[in-house]
C-alpha cells in the first residue's frame, strides 16, 4: 500500500470537518499549490500555506454554502497521487448550486504536501456565480 495517499485522505477528512489548523498542518512550509486557469480563486502559484488559505480557502468560505470537494478514488505511484472527485457547493449571492469533476495531482514527500495542482471542468463552476 502506498502510504503517499494517506496525507491526501486526511486532507480531505480535515477539509470536510471545517478544520482549517489540520488541513494547513498537512501542508510542507514550502510547497506549489496551482488551482486551473479560469478558476474563479485561480492566483498563479502559491509557495506557502498561508498563501493558499489567504488566496483560496478564506475566498471560497466568504463565497459559498458548504463547498466540498468529494473524493471518490485514488490512484498512486511513488509520490504521486491523484485524486477524482466531484466538487459541489451552493453559491451565497447567486443561490445557484455546483456539481463539478475534478482531478487532483499531489506530490507527498516526508508525510507533508508538497504539490498540488487541480483539474476541473471551471466552466461548471463559473455558472454558479
């Protein structure tokens, strides 16, 4: 077993549970965090954790009911993991709802993420907005 996808599990689990010290505790000092280009939080490359809760999660908790991202399977060799899911949330000014795929590619080195770029249809979740 690959114990790689353990942090990316526990990420999850954390982000489910609204626990933003465990989540931000996954992730390596030194990282590269890219959201897909046309994501609505979409900032280029963050390098730190505070970088991605300032730029996505403090974003995404002023602009959404109960966004989540589902995981639904892993797939992983060395220390690669790829996560596929399916995001969904309720937008708060528009009222509208989101259901969208993604495709998540870690890199867990030293039991800490170091790597972390999203696949997603964006299209779905600019339609919400």
């Amino acid at each position: 077993m690959n114990t790689a996808v353990d942090p990316i599990r526990h990420f999850y689990d954390a982000l489910a549970a609204g626990d933003v010290p465990r989540v931000l505790s996954l992730l390596a000092a030194e990282l590269e965090w890219t959201e897909a280009e046309r994501f609505p939080y979409y900032g280029g490359t963050w390098r730190t954790p505070q970088a991605v809760l300032e730029g996505l999660f403090m974003r995404i908790n002023q602009d959404w009911d109960r966004f989540e991202a589902r995981p639904e399977g892993f797939v992983a060799e060395g220390d690669q993991v790829v996560s596929f899911g399916t995001y969904a949330g309720k937008h708060k000014r528009s009222g509208r709802l989101m259901n969208s795929p993604f495709a998540h590619r870690w890199t867990v080195r030293g039991g800490k993420i170091t790597g972390f770029v999203q696949y997603t249809d964006t299209a779905k979740v600019l339609e919400a907005l």
